[in-house]
C-alpha cells in the first residue's frame, strides 16, 4: 500500500497548478484554457505511445480500451476542467476550490459505497475533520466572491458542482477500468486518455477562441502556461495517479486529494507573495490530521453499516 501512497501525493502537488493556469489567463476564455492544457497533454500522450509501440509495450487494437479511455478522459479530465476554468474566471477562485477541496469526500464516499462497504467511528471522524479543514482554509476569502456579477456567480458556483461530480465519477472508475486491463502500465493509460482526448480538445480550442490567436500578445504565455498544464499538470501527473490507482482501493485513494487542495493554498500563497493568514495555516494542519486518521483505520472495524 505505501508503494501507492507516494504516486498519489506527487501527483495532487503537481495538480495543484491546475487552479493558478486560468488566473494566470484570466484575459482567455476559460474553454480555451481548457483546451489549450489538452492539447498539450494529447500531443505528449501521442508521442509516448508511438514510442511504447516502437518498443512492443502498446495495446492499441482493443475499441473497449479506447471506448473506456475516451469516456473517462471526457468526464476526468476535458469536462472536468473546462468546467472548473469557467468556474474560477465567472465566480472567483475561492468558491470553486472550496467545492472542488470535497473530492476526498465525494470520491471517498462513493467509493465505499460503490463497494458496500460501511463506516467506523474513526473514518467518519476523519471526514469531519477533512470538512472542518476545508472550511476554515477558505474562510478568509469568502468574501471575494461577492465581486462577481449574481448571473456569473451562478454560472461559476453551477460549473464547479458539476466538476466536482465529473470528477467523483472518474476518480471512483478510474482504477477499475485499469484492473480490467492488467497488461496496461499508468504511464500507458494515462497516454491513451489524452491521445483519445486530443481530437475534442482541438475542436474545443476551435470554438472557444477568437481568429488568429497567435497575434495576441499574450500568446507566448498561453503557449507556455498550456504545455505546462498539459505535460506536467495531466500527463506526468495522471500517470502518477493511474499507478497509485492499482495500488489502492478508492476510499483510501479519495484521502489523498486533500493534497491537491493544500498544494493549491501553497502555489497561491507563493504566487500572491503573501503569507497565509493563521485560519488557512490552521486548515492546512487539519486536513493533514484528517488524512493521516483516515490512513489508519483499520478496514475489518466496519461498525456504522451501509444502507
């Protein structure tokens, strides 16, 4: 199990760069930063598999690979952000991270009852403490979102329960869908979802942005902050997570989001050049203690069933 642990934390830091790339391009639509991560990251993925199919490591000729590769890319991955850059451009960045900061919940929660499994006094406390971090890490900003028009806070709030609940759905079959595939490593996996996602994103950058994009003066930063988010942020990062995903089961994996959360307060804070205020510190610690109840619950001490 702990060989799972370290893949999953790596890739929730490197993920939280994903909640700075739409503020560093607020000026761009926040489909088009969608977009432009995608095509980066389908790009990469496109590469590596060619080269893992030089070398005879790809499985390429199975449509149920592909056919699971693309649904879940979709969900996870194109949807998913696009929805959230909406989310942090039309209401704020405070709101759409204190909605997304409940995926350890929703994943964790979902995952157990996927599996029918129930809940010790311990796993609810460690939830209780998640959600109480959570909350007193975002408290200081919450007055931001009053800056934002009522039909654009709507629309912002509206996007980033529906990422959340993307995301939920793909962190829960995200790693049975590669149980079905044993001879498929993460790295693979994590190609054949953004090869698959390649197409759309393209379509999407096509309909998302203004003609001659490359003539604005803010294209080279486009460009850069795209194939970061692309190759760091979804490629490098969702590898990482697809190898955590065959070495733990989903409740516990769910757990390990709270890191992105944290990372997301530690790249503002840099970002900002401002120290975190005492409540966010204070956050931060108890998400940490959260996680660290829920890793040692022992799994038989189910004594609060599942209905």
């Amino acid at each position: 199990m702990s060989r799972g642990l370290l893949p999953a934390i790596a890739a929730c830091w490197i993920w939280g760069f994903a909640f700075v790339g739409p503020l560093l391009l607020s000026d761009w639509p926040g489909l088009a930063v969608a977009a432009g991560r995608y095509i980066a990251y389908g790009l990469a993925s496109l590469l590596t598999l060619a080269l893992l199919w030089k070398r005879g490591r790809a499985r390429l000729d199975e449509p149920a690979i592909w056919r699971d590769a693309l649904l879940l890319t979709l969900s996870g991955n194109l949807l998913y952000y696009a929805l959230l850059s909406v989310a942090v451009q039309k209401a704020g960045y405070v709101m759409p991270t204190l909605i997304i900061g409940l995926l350890p919940v929703t994943v964790s929660l979902a995952g157990r009852l996927r599996e029918g499994r129930g809940f010790s006094l311990r796993y609810v406390w460690a939830l209780l403490l998640i959600l109480a971090g959570l909350w007193l890490a975002h408290m200081p900003k919450a007055g931001e979102v009053a800056a934002a028009s009522s039909a654009d806070e709507t629309l912002g709030i509206a996007c980033a329960f529906g990422s959340l609940a993307l995301w939920t759905m793909y962190g829960v079959m995200n790693g049975q869908r590669m149980r079905l595939y044993p001879g498929i490593g993460g790295l693979q996996w994590s190609s054949l979802q953004g090869t698959a996602a390649l197409p759309f994103a393209l379509l999407l950058f096509a309909l998302s942005t203004p003609s001659e994009p490359w003539s604005r003066p803010d294209w080279g930063l486009f460009v850069a902050v795209g194939l970061f988010l692309g190759v760091a942020t979804s490629w490098a990062a969702n590898a990482l997570w697809n190898r955590a995903s065959t070495q733990l089961d989903a409740s516990l994996l769910g757990q390990m989001i709270v890191f992105e959360t944290i990372a997301g307060i530690v790249y503002g804070a840099v970002w900002t050049r401002a120290v975190p205020a005492p409540t966010i510190i204070a956050g931060t610690v108890v998400l940490v203690i959260g996680v660290i109840v829920a890793l040692s619950e022992r799994q038989q001490a189910a004594v609060i069933p599942v209905s």
